[in-house]
C-alpha cells in the first residue's frame, strides 16, 4: 500500500483528489489532507508516508517553499498545478510528476503507477534545484535534462543524447561515450520533451539527435548512420519529415 498526503489551499481540491485515488487508485492510502501551509509542514515532519501530492500556489508558504522546509525527504512528489506550458515542460525537464488541474482520472492511474514502479525515492532537493533553475530563466532553453531511472534521476546534457528507442513503456537514451539509460518515459513522452532541441523521429521506435547524424543513406529502403554507429532504419512515412528537416538545417548552417 503507497501511502500519500495531500496539499492543497482549496480544500475541493484535496477533497476531490481523495475521491479519485479512493476510486481509481485503490493502492493509494491516503494518511492526510491539508489545506494551510503550516499545518502540512509538520504533518510531513512527523509522519512516514510514500508520495505528497502538492499544489504550487499558496499563501505562507508556495509549493517550494514548503519542501525547501522540509528537514528529511524521504518521500516522492507530484505537483498539482494550473501552470501555463512553459512550467509543465520544465516540470518534465527536471523529471518530477505532475497532475494538471482539474485532475483527470486516467492521467492520475498513469501517475500512480510510474510512482508503483520505482523502485526508490528521487532526490527531491536536487530536483527541486533544478526546476527552479530552469523557471528562473528569462527564456526556456535548458542545456540538460533529468531523466527518471527505475533507482532515481539522472542529468545529462542534452548534446549528449545521441538517439534515443523504444523499450515498451520504456525508453533507451543512448549517450555519447556513456553507457545507456533506460527511463520510465515513453519514445512519445521524449519526443515531445526534446521538440525544439534538433531531434527527428525516423521510426516508430526510433527519435535520433540530427546533431549526430553522420550519414543518411536514401537507396536500400532508406536507413541513418549515428555518430556511435548505430545504423537505423528510416520509416517510410517518416522520409518526407526527415528530408525537410535536413533541409531547413543546411540553410541554417
């Protein structure tokens, strides 16, 4: 049994979660729901529990605040937020989970169950770092990205990512001179977090970093050349996407 605390100032709100992971998510014990800043600060001091669903902005102290107060972590956390895009992809830049309000039932059981599969607690403090380094910038263009492992998170360099596969739920990030990484996000997850950083999905199972492209071969069914390699096969409804790509590249360059 997972066992969570709710923080929100809008007491619908943890009413309403409550409800949800009481129907949806009945391995989710629910120890306590708060609604003041203070009174969570030191509910989360004196109790052992697994997972804090936490809102972002409050009065006293905001979502932040309260975990920079927080002595011992030992716990995972998901953001509940009506953040705007720009705080949502830094969210999934620094890996932690987040529900966007209202919660939608389906989004929270996929939740629940990344966090069920974990098999230990993130570094919330770094994480924490992280996110407010990237919310701190006057424009969104991260040069590393933190990747949840089955055992906590990684950062790496986004230059770094040579490509990047499929592994059913999971996905494969194949680093430059570095061993590989599985993560528990999907190829789709990964493309969408990497849009704008000069990745090109060529497969259904592959996304590859055009910055490591050595070699695109068009005879033979049409397959790449990565830069530690790897030969992959390109897609025939992926070729009219990946030719425009290079396109728009070369004139940039």
């Amino acid at each position: 049994m997972m066992k969570a605390i709710l923080v929100d100032d809008e007491k619908h709100c943890t009413e309403s979660l409550d409800i949800l992971l009481k129907a949806y998510c009945p391995a989710v014990e629910v120890v306590g729901k708060y609604n003041r800043a203070e009174e969570a600060l030191e509910a989360i001091g004196r109790n052992s529990f697994d997972v804090l669903f936490l809102d972002i902005e409050m009065p006293v102290y905001n979502g932040f605040e309260l975990l920079n107060r927080v002595a011992k972590q030992n716990f995972d956390v998901v953001f509940t937020t009506a953040y705007d895009q720009f705080a949502v992809k830094a969210f999934k830049y620094s890996a932690f989970d987040y529900l966007l309000k209202p919660i939608d039932a389906d989004e929270l059981v996929k939740c629940v169950e990344k966090l069920s599969e974990k098999k230990s607690q993130s570094d919330v403090q770094s994480q924490l770092s992280f996110l407010r380094s990237i919310l701190d910038r006057d424009r969104f263009q991260p040069q590393k990205i933190a990747l949840p492992t089955t055992v906590g998170v990684e950062y790496v360099e986004i230059a770094d990512i040579v490509r990047c596969e499929s592994d059913s739920n999971y996905t494969r990030i194949f680093l430059n001179n570095q061993n590989p990484i599985l993560i528990c996000r999907t190829l789709k997850e990964v493309e969408e977090l990497l849009e704008n950083s000069n990745f090109a999905r060529i497969h259904h199972s592959h996304l590859i970093s055009l910055d490591h492209l050595r070699k695109y071969v068009r005879s033979d069914g049409g397959y790449v050349i990565m830069s530690d390699g790897s030969e992959l096969t390109v897609s025939r409804s992926r070729k009219d996407v990946l030719n425009n790509l290079l396109k728009v590249r070369s004139f940039r360059n």
